[in-house]
C-alpha cells in the first residue's frame, strides 16, 4: 500500500491549527477570568517602609494580572556562618 504523504501532511496542518485555535481559546478565557482583587486592608499603624512594600506588591500584581505576588526575607546563622537572602515579587502561582 502506498502512502499519501501530501495528504497525511495537510491532515497534520489542520491538526496543528486546531491544536492552536483550542491554545488561543484556553489563554483568552484565563486571560479574561482573572480579574485583580481590590486591595486589602492595611493597618494603619504599619511601618512606612513595610507599607511601601505592600503596595509595590499590589501593583504589580494589578499591573500583571496575576492573583498574588509575595517578598520575603531571611537570614540564618549556624557554624560562624550567615547566610542572608530576599526575594521580591515572587509570583504566587509559580510556589503551588
């Protein structure tokens, strides 16, 4: 039996561009669905430089459409050694 590869070949491009139509579909929709939450409420007693940090984080997260963003800050001593760490803007959904 001899094989059409011409057709084999026009069945995979409608196959691929059915694949990205379903791809483009799915973006929109998670595009459209997420919608960013209305700032929390801040103490008003918070320390000036912790609520700059705050609402850097709400902006960029209204600014990138993305459900949560975390900053985080550490340091840990053991043996005469330190070591001292920060990340900022670390997206929410990239830690679950």
């Amino acid at each position: 039996m001899e094989r059409n590869y011409e057709q084999e070949i026009d069945l995979l491009k409608k196959e691929i561009e059915a694949i990205k139509n379903l791809l483009m579909l799915n973006q929109t929709t998670q595009e459209t669905s997420i919608k960013p939450t209305p700032s929390l409420q801040q103490d008003p007693n918070i320390d000036p430089n912790l609520k700059q940090v705050l609402h850097d984080l709400e902006a960029y997260c209204n600014q990138n459409r993305i459900s949560g963003a975390v900053t985080y800050i550490g340091t840990f001593g053991s043996g005469g050694r330190q070591s001292t760490w920060i990340s900022n803007k670390v997206k929410v959904d990239d830690l679950f």
